[in-house]
C-alpha cells in the first residue's frame, strides 16, 4: 500500500544499509488472516503510518487511510510528528 504510494508520487526509499531483522520467538498462537476470504469488503479499511527521511535529514509521518472495497486512497497526511499527521488523515478520512 505504502510502497505504491510512493511509486505514484515518485518517492524512493534510501537505504544506507541493509537492515537485519531480529530473530525473535513467537510464543503464542498467530491470529488467522480474516480479511483474506471475505466476499464484501464494504466495511474493510487499512490505515498505515510510515517515516521519510527527506534529503535535508528531517523526518516526516505518512499517513495513509485506504479504503478496499473502492481500492482507492480515501486520506494521505504528511507531518512532522506521528499523532498529528495520524489525526489528521483519520478525521480527514471519517467526512
């Protein structure tokens, strides 16, 4: 979602280094995918919440609001800090 995003709005990620996932140990039972074999998606929203740095060595939040049933971005935020820019594209997302 994120990532297509970007490609439409001609952002490309930076990496400085390859990032090495931590080996972890899941103690507990995963949960199911429910999303995966519904028929009516009329209810179905995803929200995301990722960092930018910008060539200046700032951060900024984009926040996403996608709605699947019209596979179409229903908010887009950007904002220098995570509640804000959150808030923003989620109330933006509810009128």
């Amino acid at each position: 979602m994120t990532l297509k995003l970007m490609r439409e709005l001609g952002i490309k990620s930076r990496m400085q280094k390859r990032y090495r996932k931590p080996k972890t140990v899941v103690t507990v039972d995963q949960k199911p995918n429910l999303i995966r074999h519904l028929h009516d998606l009329s209810g179905v929203w995803q929200t995301d919440i990722t960092y930018i740095q910008l060539t200046n060595h700032r951060w900024v939040y984009l926040a996403t609001f996608w709605i699947l049933r019209r596979e179409k971005y229903w908010a887009i935020k950007f904002g220098d800090i995570m509640s804000r820019a959150s808030h923003k594209c989620l109330t933006d997302g509810f009128r």
